[in-house]
C-alpha cells in the first residue's frame, strides 16, 4: 500500500454517521436476498473508506461509485443507495447525461454535501477556455452544488490547453477542490505539463486485471499524479465475474471476483469506481478492506494483464 493512504480515524462525527446509517437500513425490508441481519452486519463490516492524499493535499476516498448508464429514477435511487451504504466519492460526467439525477440521488440521500466527493467531467464538445467555465456552471447547477471536489478533462481531444487553463482558474476560485484529467497516456501528460501552471491531481483511466496500465501506472507513481480506474471490472466484459484465477484467489478469503479485482486495485495504490443498481452489489463491493491479497496472489492476478483495451470501440 501507498504510504499516504490513511484509514479514517473512528473520530465521533464518524461514528454518528455510521450509527445513523445503521439506523436507516434497519427501516429497510430484505432486498436482493440479503436478510436484513446480514445487510445490517454487511454495512458495520464496511467501516469508512481509506482516503489518500492527492498532491495538493486534498484528500479523497480510495473506493468510489461510479454512475455511467445509471440514469432518471435508477441514478436517483443508485446514488442515494450507494450513499446509505457508505460511499463517499460519486463519479459522474457530463456525457453521461445523468448529473441531474445524481444531484436528486445526494439530496435524497440526505448527507451533507461536505461530507461528499463529487466528480464530473469536461466532454470533448466543450473543450475550450470560455466553454469549459461554461460548462462546468452547468454541470455543477445539475448537481445542485457549488463546488466540485474533482473535475476532469474526459478525454484528450480539443483545446485541452485552453481547458487546461479555464480549469486552473476554476481552481484557483475554490470552485473546484481538485482538477485532473482522464485517458491521457503518458506523452500526453508529458504535452499538458509544457504549459500547466498546476499540475493535475489525478488520471482516470481504464484500468482492470485485464488491463493494468503498467507504463501509465509507473508513470503516474513518478510523477505524484493519482491513478483512478474507471471500469475495474471491465463492466463485465471477458467474463470477469467467472474468472478462475480470481475466483481461487476468493475462495481463500470467502470474497467474490468483484471484491478480488477491487483490493487488487486498492493494494497497488489505485482509487477504483465500480458501478452497480443492486444494493447487494454495492455492499459487496465497499466490503474490500478485511482482507489482504499475498504477494502470490498479486502474481497470479499480474498474470491475467493481457496489456489491451477491452473497449476498443471508444478508441
Ligand atoms: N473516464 C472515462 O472515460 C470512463 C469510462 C468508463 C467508465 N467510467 C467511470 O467508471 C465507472 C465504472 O465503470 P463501468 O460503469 O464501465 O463498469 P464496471 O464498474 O467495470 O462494471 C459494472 C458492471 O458490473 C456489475 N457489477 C457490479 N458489482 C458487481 C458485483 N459485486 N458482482 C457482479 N456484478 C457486479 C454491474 O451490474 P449490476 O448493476 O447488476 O450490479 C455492471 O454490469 C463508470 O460508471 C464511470 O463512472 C469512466
């Protein structure tokens, strides 16, 4: 683990928040074939997500939710359900066409959004200086909040350098706690840091057993620039979720291949932000820190690299 990755102390307004949490589930009948004893143990087992310390001292939940797909009445009740079972940091973008809903899902949720972090992104369409301000005054008024705690070029495409500079200023206000971009590779970095005043905070990139990244992951190590992995199952793809390596590895530890492929990536150092509707899902998935993978099962899964995209139609 990444030296910097500091588990939250149990300080007392964690506490609350966790007995509160508590006390709204048990209002809840059995859902997706989880007793309610078994859900109630399953969300004091969760306890709070480590944070790490991103190079302008921020510091930002190592386990997020992400919501791609998850739109109207299901990305209001995924992100409301995705808050009450303990997660923290919402990704959403503007391309998703869901920040509305995602804002409807936090005010339900009824957490204060301080004790959120919120991630959106700039689409390609709105690269550009006077675009970008614009744009994230619309994203952040679909969200129903101020301020963002993390906000990302979606893609390298377009203006960036002006975006780049719209994005520093945005900063610079306190509109934005942390700027950073996704699916840049590290020649691209090299591009942005020719002109960056402040260098980005985080890469979100697609990163999963199948695909662990490793020049970026060096890259991004050197350069104290954090790794978040978007798709950290490969949404399902090359049959993750019956893959016999990750499954033998499991079996040991009484987890599942979602709960493998997200402590490989917590153990590396990586935010990661798995997606689900169902609840069991997401409480599987923010169950990832009582066990620790062995450096022969960190082997075993470096094995499974096949070092290429599983997305190849976003190339
Ligand atoms: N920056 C970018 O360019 C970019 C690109 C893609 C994605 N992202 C971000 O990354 C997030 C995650 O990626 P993703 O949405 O592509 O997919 P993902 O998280 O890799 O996989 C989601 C799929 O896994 C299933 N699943 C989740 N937990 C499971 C579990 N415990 N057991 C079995 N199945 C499980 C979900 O089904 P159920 O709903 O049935 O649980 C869903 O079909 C996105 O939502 C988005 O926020 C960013």
């Amino acid at each position: 683990m990444e030296k910097k990755n500091k588990p939250d102390g149990m300080k007392r307004r964690n506490f609350l928040q966790k007995t509160s949490v508590f006390a709204a589930t048990a209002m809840f009948l059995p859902i997706n074939g989880l007793d309610l004893l078994s859900l109630n143990t399953a969300i004091i087992q969760t306890s709070s997500i480590p944070n790490v310390t991103l190079n302008n001292g921020i510091q930002m939940p190592m386990l997020g939710f992400g919501t791609n797909t998850l739109r109207g009445a299901i990305g209001v009740q995924s992100v409301a359900d995705a808050i009450l079972v303990g997660y923290r940091l919402i990704d959403t973008a503007h391309i998703y066409g869901n920040e509305e809903s995602v804002g409807e899902g936090i005010k339900q949720s009824g957490i204060n959004r301080k004790e959120l972090f919120v991630t959106s992104k700039l689409w390609v369409d709105d690269s550009g200086y006077e675009s970008t301000k614009k744009a994230f005054e619309t994203s952040i008024s679909k969200l129903g909040t101020d301020y963002l705690d993390l906000y990302l070029i979606h893609r390298p495409r377009g203006d960036v350098k002006g975006t780049w500079k719209a994005m520093e200023e945005l900063y610079q206000e306190g509109k934005i706690k942390a700027i950073g971009v996704s699916n840049f590779d590290p020649k691209q970095l090299d591009e942005l840091m020719t002109y960056a005043k402040i260098k980005p905070m985080v890469n979100q990139i697609e990163t999963h057993v199948f695909f662990q990244q490793g020049d970026s992951y060096k890259y991004l190590k050197k350069s104290d620039i954090q790794m978040e992995a978007w798709s950290p199952f490969a949404a399902g793809r090359n049959d993750i979720f019956n893959n016999k390596t990750l499954a033998d590895i499991g079996k040991k530890y009484g987890k599942n291949n979602a709960q493998v492929s997200l402590r490989w990536n917590y153990q590396r150092g990586i935010i990661a932000i798995p997606r689900s509707k169902q609840k069991a899902h997401m409480i599987e998935n923010i169950n990832i820190f009582d066990f620790e993978l062995n450096e022969s099962d960190m082997k075993a899964i470096a094995k499974l690299d096949l070092n290429v995209t599983q997305f190849p139609e976003w190339e």
